[in-house]
C-alpha cells in the first residue's frame, strides 16, 4: 500500500503528467475517429465491417502512439481491469478515468462541430436490437469486453517473449469483439457507434 508521499510523488512527477495527458488525448483522438467512422451519411451507410475496421485500427494507432508513456488504456473498462489486477496504483486509476471521460468529452465534441446537423441529430443514440433483452446485450458486452481485457493483459504480460505487435493485437481483438457485438447493438451502430465501458 503506497503511503500518501509516494502518492504526492507520483502526482508530481513528470513521467505521471504525460501519462494523464496521453490517456486524454489518445481517447479524444479513438472517440473523435471512431464517431465519424459510423455517422450515416445520406449518400453511404457505413457498414459492419467499415466500423469494426475503424475501431480496430484507431485502437491500434492510438496503443502504438501512446503506449510507452501511459500504457494507452482509453477505456474504463481497461483501467479498472489494470487496477483490479494490480498494475496501477489508485492515483493513477482516478486520475487516468477523469481524463478519459474528459478526453472523451474532447473528442465527441470535436467531431459534433465539424458535422452537418441533420447528420449529427443521433450522434448520442445507445440503443440495443429489438430482439435482443437488455440482459443479454449486458452479457454480450461483458463476454466481449473480457476478451478484449484479456488479449490486453497477455500482450502486455512482461513474462512473454514474443511482444511484438502488441497494437495490432489488442486492435484486432476490438474489431472481432465489434464485428461480433455489431448486431446485438445494430439500431446503435446504424446511427452511430455504441460507447458503453466495453471494447
């Protein structure tokens, strides 16, 4: 257990101030990029696998940029998973889920200012399939979400020697959890991506 000077210490360092500037800007830059990948245009509707392809690969720039420097979480799900775990302390975990909801504030802000009204009017939208109850998608999202945590943990795992193209590793694990949990969430994605604490 960190005394509350290793914890001062921690929030005063360098190296933490760009970690928490890393998970803002790396979540603003994958909800900015992903949002715009799933608007409905008059002309085009994106499809599943337009979307899933966007996920996937923004996941995997955004862990390829910002890994080093904060690990590159841009998820809830992904920073509670990693404190649960024990891999980050409790500074690090509040601080780095305030600057990703504000990271995500950014982002969503950034790309509804930059696209046409009618275009926008769902931007917001979070709805589950007619024929799917809430409780299944619940478990739908958990058994993806879990899958998408553990490839995570196990590219990250120091212990392994084989580390490499751990981005594109955890992208590829958000766009089969997407390509899957498409359809479950299809009214959401049809208007615009899904944002629960999820992959």
């Amino acid at each position: 257990m960190a005394t509350t000077t290793e914890r001062r210490a921690e929030i005063l360092s360098p190296k933490f101030a760009w970690a928490i500037l890393s998970e803002f800007v790396g979540t603003a830059i994958f909800l900015c990029i992903v949002m715009g990948s799933s608007f409905k245009w008059p002309s085009e509707e994106p499809n599943v696998l337009q979307i899933s392809l966007a996920f996937g690969l923004t996941v995997a720039t955004v862990v390829q940029i910002f890994g080093p420097i904060s690990g590159a979480h841009i998820n809830p799900a992904v920073t509670l998973a990693y404190f649960v775990g024990n891999q980050i302390s409790i500074v690090r975990f509040v601080f780095y889920m305030i600057l990703q909801v504000l990271g995500a504030l950014a982002g969503t802000g950034i790309i509804y200012s930059v696209t046409p009204g009618d275009i926008r009017s769902t931007l917001f939208a979070n709805n589950v399939s007619k024929d799917v109850f809430a409780s299944e998608a619940f478990l739908i999202e958990m058994m993806l979400t879990f899958c998408v945590v553990m490839c995570i943990f196990s590219v990250t795992d120091k212990r392994r020697r084989d580390r490499n193209n751990a981005a594109l590793s955890i992208g590829l694990a958000v766009s089969m959890a997407h390509l899957i949990g498409f359809f479950t969430f299809r009214e959401a994605f049809k208007q615009t991506m899904l944002i629960l604490s999820g992959p």
